[in-house]
C-alpha cells in the first residue's frame, strides 16, 4: 500500500449532507484528535495526502462519529469535520453517513469494531512506519491480501478479535496497510496507548518496546 492511496474511500458511500453535532459532542475526540497529531501518528505526507482518523460511538443505536474524509492535515478540527456513521452493510461494501462532511474511508474498519464490541467507546487508526515494522505479526495482524477501508479488511478485524488476544491488546497492525495501526478502548486509554507506543520507540531508537516486545 502506497502512503498517496490513502484517503480514498473504497466503500458505496450514502452521504446526506446535514448540519454539524453540537460542539459538546466533538470536543473530547478534538481534543484528543490534537494530541495524535502533534505526535505525529494523524497527519500528511509530503504530497499532501493525510493519514489517520479518530472516532467514538455517540449512542446505543450504533451510530458513531468521526473524522471526516480528507481532514488528517488540519492541525485542529471543528464540528464542521465530523460525520455520523448511522449504518453499515459489510457485505455490500456499503456505509451511510451524515453531516457537514462524509465519513473517513477507513469507517467501515471502525464500524467493525463498534459491531463486534458494545465496550468499544472508541477507535483510532494512525500511522507510523517504525511500530508497523516492529509490530507486525508480533501483535494480531490483519490478512496481507485485505487493503484499508474495504470488507475484507474489516473481516479481517473481526476475524482476530475472534481468534486471538486483540480484545485484551486492543492494538492491532493492518498488514494490507503499510503503516497503519488500529487502537480501541476507551478514548483515553485509546490515546495514551498510541502516544506510549510512539514514545516508548521513540526514547529506545526503535530497539525497545518495554511491556511491547516480540515476546509478549
């Protein structure tokens, strides 16, 4: 996967443009949207495609909200940036939105999440090149064949959280997606555990991931 494909969203988008949420209702994930970002993990590469995207589930229907499509180099976001994801059809490679903008290409790997675990409050996908390397296949990995923001990539998710210890990791490496990392949880713990990560590489010159080895 090339770095200039992201951002193209690769599912049948039903996007019903409408009014903004309430600031309230975007403020924590801005918040800590703005804290991935200065770390590096959203962001935009060098010909101007952004990577990374955040999202949270706004109620017990399902739906969540996130970042929209086409958003990761603005350093800061208003509610103008977010979309909410009311419904997702897998098998039909389809997603419906609504808001001011569409929904990140990569919903439908969020929608999988929120589906499969009702605890989920939270999804973030983020990048960086050295934990991708350094994780991949030493924590659950997606199928290589399965690229980002398409069924199979999200039956791919399913698929681990089935099979291996990624409920209680709640970190996972998208093989298919050179550079990119899921996390989820609670958004808090979501974000400490990326910037921990990031951090803990960045102090040992990705040689050691202390309480993240090979091993664990």
């Amino acid at each position: 996967m090339l770095p200039s494909e992201e951002g193209y969203v690769k599912y049948k988008a039903h996007w019903t443009p409408g009014p903004p949420l309430p600031a309230a209702h975007t403020q924590a994930l801005g918040e800590a949207r703005q804290r991935l970002y200065r770390a590096g993990l959203i962001g935009v590469y060098p010909d101007g495609v952004g990577y990374g995207n955040l999202s949270s589930r706004l109620d017990a229907t399902g739906r969540f909200v996130i970042t929209g499509t086409a958003t990761g180099h603005l350093p800061a976001l208003t509610p103008m940036h977010y979309a909410v994801v009311t419904h997702v059809e897998t098998d039909a490679n389809a997603l419906w939105c609504e808001g001011p903008i569409a929904a990140s290409s990569e919903s439908m790997s969020h929608a999988a999440l929120y589906a499969a675990c009702p605890w989920v409050q939270a999804v973030a996908h983020v990048h960086h090149q050295g934990l991708w390397e350094r994780l991949l296949h030493h924590y659950p990995t997606t199928a290589a064949e399965a690229a980002y923001g398409t069924p199979a990539m999200a039956r791919s998710i399913v698929h681990l959280l089935r099979t291996t210890d990624l409920p209680q990791r709640r970190l996972l490496v998208m093989h298919g997606h050179k550079e990119g990392l899921i996390a989820f949880g609670e958004l808090e713990e979501t974000v400490e555990l990326l910037l921990h990560l990031a951090h803990t590489f960045q102090q040992s010159g990705g040689t050691v991931l202390h309480g993240f080895t090979p091993e664990d």
